[in-house]
C-alpha cells in the first residue's frame, strides 16, 4: 500500500530540509477538547444507525463499525484538525472482534454488548462522563499513584539484558500481514482521503515503566533504597523488535513519539536522571532511530536543569511542557543550550491557548517561531493536551496558525 507522503512540513524539518511553512503537531491531539468532542461524535452516530433500524438493539456487523469510526473521524479532520497536523496511527477492531457484538440503547443511554453479553457503557459527552467517573468513587489512575496497577515486579523482573535470550525479528512477511490486516483499514482510509496527513507512533520510555511496576510512592523509594530493583526493571523494559513496529513502517510511519514522565528536576534530582533515565532513553532513541523512525522525545516536567544532558541524546526533535508550574521553562534557553540544529517543539501554554484572544495566539505563535525557529527547525505546538474546555474553533486555528502569521 502507499504510505503517507513523506514530504510534509513535518517530515521535511524532522528530516532536516527546509520546509514551505512551519510544521504544527499538537501534542496529545486525541486528548482533552477532540476526545470529547470524538467521543460525542460517535455517540450520535451509533444513535442515528439504531433510529434508522427502529430497533433497541442492533447486532453489528464490521462495515457499520468501520462507517462509525471513518465518519467520526473524518468529521474531526474535515472540520476541526485540519492536516498537516499530525495523528497518532489508528488501530481499529477487527471483523473477528466485532462478530457477535451488538449495540443496545436503554433510554438516552447507549451499549456495546460482548457476544456474552457483557455491557460497556458508550459515554454521550463529557459531562455525562465525569458523573460516571464521580460516581465510581475512584480515579482510574488512583492504583499507579498508590501501588501500581501489577504487583511488584523486582522480584520476578527479568535479569540484564546480556543474560536474555535476544528477541527474534519479525519476518517481513509476518510485519507485511500485520500492516495489511483489517485493524489498519481506519489508517489506510485516512492516509487515502488526507495524503498530507503525517501519522505517527507512542512510545513510553523505559523509565515511564516504573511507575507501573512500583506506583508513585513506592517507586519514589525504590530509587533511592533498591537501585537494582528499578535497574532489573529499566533493562527489560528496553524496546524489543515488534511485528507493530515493522507493520508501522510497512504503512510508511516514519515518526515515533516517545513520552518521558516523573524523571524531570521537580521530581528527582539531576544525578538520579543520570542514572536511572538518561542511559534508558538513549538505547530507546538509537534503538528506533536504527529502524527508521524520526523521534520526538517528549520530556514532561521542569528540564531546564537537565538541558545538558538532554543534548547529548540522540533524538531527531525534543517537545517539553509549558512554564504553568513555575519552573522557568524557557523555549529561548532550551535552544540556546540545545543549538541552532536540533529540532524542537514550541510549548503553548494550553490554558493560554484555550483562553486568550485570537490576535494574542497567533502573537505567541509568531515569537516562538522567532525565538525557536530562525533556522527552520521548529515545529509549533503545545506544552500539554488542548484543555476539554477550549474550543474546536481554536484547535482550528492552532493548526492553521503558520499560515495566518
């Protein structure tokens, strides 16, 4: 199949060559004002197939699955998240997943009923959403903060990595039936209907795995009390090859996201990065940067005091939070520190961008640009997810911003 085009402002300046406009690729798009506004879009659309069956319950089949996804999907590029902004590649379920479910409607409520009649709630919006969460009495993160949502792995965590027996790669073949199966066809429709769409992968870095393994407090000790726990844990959560890796660069996915939290200044101190993040993080950027792939690393948290060390990484483009925390975060000095050659992502405050006025957006766009972008080698966006609040005809003008400025 064809892949994405390559030579979109994003790709340009993460391949290093000079591009027509200045790229925009906000991060966590699927997050905050688009999940919500997705999540209601698909609602409305599994409500209109039950109106025009003028039925309660309706078996699924997997072209009316497919429609739903496509068209809430396209309703959101079309309207509100204009390519080329970038998209996290979609995976969709498959005819085997979807055979015997069915969709069931019980007043304004809607159902995705399993083939053993298992119900999932389909959330109608935002509001509706929250009441859900409010009334389960229980963040659904509230287990990673507390203990971590798996029992604790340093007992039972994989020895180093020269002790393993090397993971085998995946045979073309293998990667070419993965990229070809039917849990891509939302991915190559959109890549038909918007061939300056860039698509992209997530990674977490292996050092996001210790917040599973351990929760928040516990891993806060672990570090300082049982170093080789959180090591065993680092060195088997090192990337592996993958038939999804293989099936994603089949599609012509050339751009992997990887996400870094809880390792930054505010959380733990430069000496403890350097031990238990940095080397982690580099293996994980050579290792996909040796497949292809044009990484983002994206650091969460105050790493101003890290930006030496962040240098010497091998990523294609860093992307860091906003300055909401008050940690001093300045866009100015982390190219100063970083150099003219590397690329990095602006960090629109989101609070800011959901409410400040237009003129005033496209203003901070216009001096991150300056400030960041001299030598082209920016790419606009966000410090964090679009807040739910902010409102999709903003989302829009973030995307158009480059070309308005």
């Amino acid at each position: 199949m064809t892949g994405p085009v390559q030579n979109t402002p994003l790709h340009l300046v993460l391949g290093g060559r000079p591009a027509p406009v200045v790229p925009v690729a906000p991060v966590y798009e699927n997050l905050g004002a688009l999940q919500f506004h997705g999540m209601q879009l698909r609602w409305r659309l599994w409500r209109a197939r039950l109106d025009e069956a003028a039925a309660e319950l309706l078996p699924l089949d997997y072209q009316t699955y497919l429609q739903v996804e496509l068209g809430t999907r396209t309703e959101i590029l079309d309207r509100w998240y204009p390519p080329p902004a970038w998209l996290q590649l979609p995976v969709n379920r498959t005819p085997e997943e979807i055979a015997g479910c069915a969709l069931a409607r019980r007043g304004e409520d809607l159902f995705w009923l399993s083939p053993e009649g298992a119900a999932t709630w389909i959330p109608p919006n935002r509001q509706r959403y929250h009441e859900h969460l409010a009334g389960e009495k229980r963040h659904p993160y509230a287990d990673l903060w507390e203990r971590g949502h798996q029992a604790d792995r340093s007992d039972r965590a994989a020895g180093p990595r020269d002790q393993l027996a090397p993971a085998p790669a995946p045979a073309p073949a293998q990667a070419q039936a993965l990229a070809d199966s039917q849990q891509y066809d939302v991915s190559r429709a959109l890549i038909q209907r918007y061939p300056s769409l860039p698509l992209y992968v997530y990674s977490g870095s292996p050092y996001n795995s210790l917040l599973g393994a351990f929760g928040f407090q516990e891993m806060m000790a672990v570090l300082a009390e049982r170093p080789r726990a959180a090591h065993a844990i680092l060195e088997s959560s090192l990337p592996r090859s993958t038939a999804r890796l293989a099936a994603a660069r089949a599609l012509g996915v050339s751009i992997m996201f990887v996400e870094e939290c809880l390792s930054s200044a505010d959380i733990i101190s430069p000496a403890m990065y350097r031990e238990f993040a940095f080397p982690y993080t580099r293996e994980t950027l050579q290792y996909y940067e040796g497949l292809g792939f044009r990484t983002v690393l994206y650091f969460s948290g105050n790493l101003m005091p890290m930006l030496e060390d962040l240098k010497r990484l091998p990523f294609t483009a860093l992307s860091f939070e906003e300055d909401r925390k008050g940690y001093g975060i300045d866009l100015a000095e982390v190219r100063r520190v970083l150099g003219p050659d590397r690329v990095l992502f602006g960090n629109l405050d989101a609070l800011f961008v959901e409410k400040a006025t237009d003129e005033e957006l496209l203003a901070e766009v216009r001096r991150q640009s300056q400030v960041a972008g001299a030598d082209g080698n920016f790419v606009v966006s966000l410090g964090s997810p679009f807040t739910p609040d902010t409102a999709l005809a903003r989302v829009r003008l973030v995307c158009e911003s480059t070309r308005l400025i």
